[in-house]
C-alpha cells in the first residue's frame, strides 16, 4: 500500500472524484488506505470528499436540487477542503533575520523582538532581566556586629523576593542582642527600594526605606560581587558596619 499514492493517482482522483457514486466510493476506500499508511493528509482530505459526495449522491437521486448548481457546491467545497488541510499541513515560515554585525562565535547571542528598537534592549543588558534571572527570589546571610547592641554579631537576611533591578524590594531584618531601651532579642527589620549604581562591582543604595514602627529604618548600601555574595554596609548610632552576605543554597 506504500506506492499506492502516487503523481498519476492523485491525477485520477481529481477526475473520479466527482462522478456521482463512483466517486463517494473512491473516496472512502481512499480514505482507508491513508489511515492504513498514517498518511494523515490524504486521509482527512479523503474522509471531507466522502462526506461532501455523500450529500451531493443523495441531493442528486432524491430530485432535491439541479444538478450543476449542486456540482458547483460540491466543487467549490472541496476546494475549501483541500486549501485548509494545505494551510494546516504547512511547514511554517521561519523569520528572516538580518544580521549586520559580525557574531562572536564563542559566545551566546540574545535576540531581542522589538516594535521600537532599543524599547527593551536597555532593560535586558541594563540589569532588570538580567538582575530578575540571576537574583529571582534569593536569600542572603550576613553577620552583624555591634558594640552597643549586638557585640557578639547577630545573624542578619537579606531577601530579594522579585530580582535586583532598579526599584526592586529588598527587605533586611536581624534581631539585636540588647536594643537601646534594654529589651533582649528585640527585632529589627528595614524595607527598602533598591537603586543600582554602575561600577565593576555594581553598587547599590536605597533609593526609599521603612523600619518598624514607622520610622525611616536603618540605611543600607555596598556592592554585588556575584550571583552568590553580596557586601553591605550600615550606620548604626554614627558607626559604620559592613557586612558580607553569602546566599542560601537553592534560593
């Protein structure tokens, strides 16, 4: 059944296919065979002309309609037919880029579909995609030491629930061995909006901040040495403290 669709064939359908009964049948043993070799083309193109010489067999015997009207139809729906199955079966087209500068074949290569060139390459190579795929979610951890409220180091966290980009909330929250009022283990947290600095690393401040209670929290700023490591540093009653934040596995 493998050579049974061939050039010459598919010349003899497209006669016999639209005599009266010969053609229905044709169709539907057509039909069988397709399925038989999983050529699904011929297959629903077969089983449409089955279906569409089923009702013109019968509109003819039963004196329904003319028959050159009903040829027509019957024509011009099979026409549909084969063009749909045509557009379906289709190979799509595949988009002609042109590329003007000479690529680095070492290297990966990002291609950017744009309406307006430039929209969205700055935020891509510009640190929000980029800042997005490589932060998304991570949490650091620190020490923070200080003479007054936490002369051992208390453990502090950083976290970047929605990526590092500019105006991208960031959160850093610790406890303090002994708070200035004398309560123990009190809790401290600042939120804040990050802004970006360009440098080698990239630096970063707070561009707006909150701490508990309402008031304007603890300032935070330092650099991104990697995906893995971050460097902060803070004021706390005039003092500078740094500190190095490593990231928590599988965040």
């Amino acid at each position: 059944m493998t050579g049974w669709f061939t050039e010459l064939e598919d010349v003899l359908y497209s006669i016999v296919e639209y005599i009266p009964l010969v053609g229905t049948v044709y169709s539907l043993e057509r039909a069988i065979i397709a399925y038989t070799t999983e050529d699904w083309k011929r297959y629903w193109q077969s089983v449409g002309n089955f279906v569409e010489s089923s009702v013109r067999d019968v509109i003819l015997l039963k004196d329904i309609a003319e028959p050159i009207p009903v040829i027509l139809l019957h024509t011009m729906a099979e026409s549909f037919t084969d063009k749909m199955l045509e557009l379906y079966h289709h190979e799509p087209k595949k988009p002609e880029i042109e590329i003007t500068k000479d690529l680095d074949k070492r290297s990966g290569h990002v291609l950017i579909a744009e309406s307006s060139q430039g929209k969205f390459e700055s935020e891509v190579f510009g640190g929000k995609a980029k800042g997005v795929h490589h932060f998304y979610g991570a949490v650091f951890i620190g020490k923070l030491t200080n003479p007054d409220y936490a002369p051992n180091g208390e453990k502090i966290r950083l976290d970047i629930p929605q990526g590092l980009y500019d105006g991208a909330p960031v959160t850093f929250s610790w406890k303090w061995t002994q708070a200035w009022d004398g309560s123990k283990n009190s809790p401290s947290a600042t939120y804040g909006r990050i802004k970006l600095i360009a440098g080698t690393p990239t630096g970063f401040e707070l561009s707006s901040r909150k701490g508990l209670a309402g008031w304007e929290g603890y300032n935070f700023w330092g650099h991104v040495n990697s995906r893995d490591q971050i460097t902060a540093t803070t004021a706390i009653s005039g003092n500078e403290t740094q500190i190095v934040f490593e990231r928590l596995p599988e965040t």
